[in-house]
C-alpha cells in the first residue's frame, strides 16, 4: 500500500487537498480560541488580582428623610442586579443647609428639617488600572456622581473623598 494513491488520496482514505483544507480550519479554530477566549478568561481572573480594597466618602443632598434612612451601617452594595464586595461603612444624616432671609431682609443660613444630606462610609472592592478606579461598573473618582445603592434603597450622590492604601 503506497502513501498516496493514484487519486491523491492518503493510504487511500482522504485526499490531501481535503486534509490540508481540515488542518487549516482547525488551525484557525485554535488561533482564535486563544486569541479571543482565552484572553477574555485571562482578563476576568487578571481583573479581579488587581481589585484593591478603597474606602470612599460619598455624599448627596436634597434627599428625603425616609430615603436617607434606607440606607444603613453595615449594609452590602448592591450594583448590576448582585451583591458587590462592599458595604456601609457609616451613614450621617443631617438637616440641609440653605439661605434664607429674616424679618429685616438679610441673608441667614438655616436648616431645612424636611430635606437631608447624607454622608456615607463605604469600604469596597474596585479594580484599579492606571489612572481609573471602577467598583461594581461605576468610575470612582472625587466629584464623579455614584449611585449609594443597597438592597434596602439607593440615592445618587458624588464622590466626596477616596483613599487608597498602598
């Protein structure tokens, strides 16, 4: 039994334009498995190595008094319909500060009893690469808006103050 055939079939199973033709869809099968799959694995495991615990200060004003309240010490984030790596550090409610006039018509700071700020605490994950820190998919940076959001409420605020440890 010869190696090719006189039809240019191999041990005289399959044609040798046939097999090349296989070996280069497989070929081209394997490149992109490692060129496309692989790498998006690679970049979900390398995603999470280089996630650093932050703490953050985030604040929003105008708030009404039972939202505020929703949000609580010890609660976990929420963000992107699960649970995130993260929860409430502190929460400080406080009467909102505005100006009001008095009897003589000058201007006076005064509390609104009805309106609150809330200051919050977070400790939480965020994957920090180069310039930028994401946690649970918002951009974390001072005077950013970010989402307070916890399974018993959420109240959009901005970014107060952010520390890192080193």
């Amino acid at each position: 039994m010869k190696l090719v055939d006189k039809k240019g079939r191999l041990f005289g199973i399959i044609n040798l334009i046939d097999l090349l033709i296989i070996l280069i869809v497989i070929a081209i099968g394997f490149v992109g498995y490692n060129r496309f799959i692989k790498k998006t694995d690679e970049t979900a495991t390398g995603s999470s190595s280089n996630k650093k615990e932050i703490y953050l200060v985030a604040e929003a004003y105008r708030v009404e008094a039972d939202i505020a309240a929703s949000i609580q010490a010890g609660d976990q984030l929420v963000s992107q319909n699960k649970y995130q790596q993260g929860e409430i550090d502190y929460v400080e409610i406080r009467d909102n500060d505005y100006v009001a006039t008095d009897k003589e018509g000058n201007l006076i700071a005064a509390k609104d009893p009805v309106e609150k700020t809330i200051e919050v605490g977070i400790i939480c994950q965020a994957n920090i690469s180069g310039p930028y820190i994401d946690s649970g998919g918002q951009m974390i940076k001072v005077g950013s808006n970010y989402w307070i959001k916890t399974s018993k409420g959420q109240i959009q605020g901005y970014v107060k103050e952010i520390r890192l440890d080193e």
